[in-house]
C-alpha cells in the first residue's frame, strides 16, 4: 500500500484500531420530538470500536498505568462491569497482549456475554443486586480474583481517573460541537463517570449549564442526591445505569438534578429513536433521550439538550421487543 497517498486521506485513516477510539459525532434528531421548540442532539458513544462510551475510560486508564509502569506485559486484567467495561479491556487486551477476567451479573446480555468470550476474556457470572460489600457481588468477586491472581485491577467505581477521562474527551468534545451553545445535558449513570467528568468539564466553561443525570426507577441515585437517603433498590432492567451503592467516582457537586425513567419509556425510546431517527441506542441511551423528551414537554424552551448514548441496541437484541 502506498502509505503517503493513504496519509492524504488523514481523517478516515488510522493505524491501529485505538486511534478510532473518541471525536464521536454529535448528531441532531429532528423527528422523535417534533412538537417540542426544544432542540435535542446525541453524542453517539456507540460508535466507538469496541460500541461502547468506555473505551475512552479503559483507553485512558491502560495508558496510565503503562506510562506509570503499574502494568506488566501479558498481565491480567481484572474488573466487575455490566459489560461494556469489560468489551473495552477485551479490545485494547486483544491489541496490547493481555489478559482479562471479568465479573458480570448473570442478567447481562447474552450478546455482551458472548462478545467478551469472543474476545478471549474470562467471564465470571454472579447474582444480581447483592450489596456492594456482600462476597457473592460483582464488586467483590473481582476483588477477589485479583488478590489471588496478581491482577491490575480496574475499580472503575473508585478510580478517579475513569471521570478524568471524560473531563479531558467527552466534556471538550460537547463543548466544541456545540460551539459552547449546550444549554442542558442528560446523562445516565452507572459508575457516574461520565456525569462527573463531563459535568465538571462543562460546568468550568459555563456554570449555567445544567448537568441531568438519569437513573432507572429502582435505583438509588435520585434520593441520595435530593434527601441523603440510600433507599433499597427495586427492579430494574436496563443496563448499565442505576444502582444500590453510591459510587465513589460520582460527585454530585456537578450535577443540577437527577431524574429516574421507567424501563417502558427507555425501551419504548429505544424503539422510536429506530423508527424515527434510524439511530440504534442501547436501553441507558433511550433513557437518555425519553428523559431529555421529559424535560423538553415541560420546559418547552428554545433550548439545545445534548444526551450521550453510551452503546448500541445491537448488544441487546435478545431482550428488546418488538
Ligand atoms: C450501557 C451503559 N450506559 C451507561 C453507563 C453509565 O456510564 P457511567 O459508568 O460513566 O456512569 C454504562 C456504564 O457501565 C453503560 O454500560
């Protein structure tokens, strides 16, 4: 291949598949909320290589520890993930040579399981909704594995460096795309990565900026932020945001306010933003969005809302409807 003609085509070449990773689109609907004045746009995280938002944190967070010397050649890799976490290690692993267990609770997708195995990972299935402390969890699993094995272990819930990663990428992306003219963000939050390091990011350029989060009915988020309550989970379904521990990443000094959806709207958004927008979100992207179509019907403003819609529904297809 003539490498200096490619060269020329700069912006669709890359060598190697981790330059892929961030400078994703920001794209604006302009049917899903027709009779809104509100303008509502959506980064689109699932175009990062690996489909997901984290990427740019396991992206991030490998590079320290490379640089840092914390990580040695063909080392295992451990971390508790909903998944998505665990396909962006999977992919950098496959590139960079190492290995890679990972703790998931066994109501995960069957498609984020399967794909993590492609990927040569380890998968170890536990029970959902045990508390953050109890030895059964995810959390603990993985800390566990990771004494015993001599692995890096990730710790996306507590390393201040997986918020760090949006306040250097995701955070300046919405602000140069927007030409600095977001008004509001909606954002799930899972490990609340994304929501502070974006947040922080944005609210530095312009404090009246309103951070949203958005949590699924069930979760605890919401009530801790308003009352400093931890209530008890309830059921849930969708994947990827909404838990039963305040993690320790999440720093509500940057966030406005926090708003649960049901899993019907989520999954019915999913369904519309297809139908509509030919955009194919995962369930914490429609939350996103129906959340964003809530705020939009009762402000009604000449606003622009950015949601952020972390993976694609392709990973879920074994659970959405028709
Ligand atoms: C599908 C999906 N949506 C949203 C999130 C939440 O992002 P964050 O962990 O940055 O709060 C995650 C995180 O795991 C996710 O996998």
């Amino acid at each position: 291949m003539d490498l200096a003609r490619i060269e020329q085509h700069k912006a669709t070449f890359s060598s190697s598949i981790l330059d892929c990773i961030g400078n994703t689109p920001l794209v604006k609907f302009n049917n899903i909320n027709i009779d809104s004045r509100t303008n509502i746009y959506a980064k689109l995280e699932f175009l990062n290589p690996s489909g997901s938002i984290k990427d740019r944190v396991a992206q991030y967070i490998l590079n320290n520890a490379e640089r840092n010397g914390l990580l040695k050649p063909g080392q295992l890799i451990v971390e508790s993930t909903s998944g998505n976490m665990g396909l962006s290690f999977a992919m950098l692993s496959a590139v960079k040579g190492y290995k890679c267990v990972f703790a998931l609770p066994e109501t995960i997708s069957k498609e984020k399981i399967r794909a993590l195995k492609l990927f040569g990972a380890e998968v170890v299935l536990t029970p959902r909704g045990l508390p953050y402390s109890d030895e059964k969890s995810c959390y603990k699993v993985a800390q566990k594995i990771a004494g015993d094995k001599n692995g890096f272990y990730i710790n996306q819930y507590f390393n201040i460096l997986n918020p760090e990663a949006h306040y250097f990428t995701t955070g300046p992306e919405i602000w140069e795309q927007t030409d600095g003219m977001v008004d509001v963000v909606l954002c799930g939050i899972g490990t609340g990565g994304t929501i502070s390091g974006v947040g922080k990011y944005l609210k530095e350029k312009n404090p009246e900026i309103k951070i949203i989060g958005v949590e699924p009915v069930g979760s605890v988020f919401r009530d801790f932020f308003r009352e400093g309550i931890l209530v008890k989970e309830g059921h849930f379904e969708v994947e990827g945001i909404g838990k039963n521990f305040i993690p320790g990443v999440l720093d509500f000094n940057y966030i406005d306010e926090i708003v649960q959806i049901s899993d019907d709207q989520s999954f019915k958004t999913v369904n519309d933003l297809i139908n509509l927008e030919g955009v194919f979100a995962g369930g914490s992207g429609g939350a996103a969005v129906g959340a964003a179509l809530n705020y939009a019907v009762t402000n009604n403003k000449d606003i622009n809302i950015v949601t952020i819609l972390p993976d694609t529904g392709m990973k879920y297809l074994s659970k959405l409807k028709d």
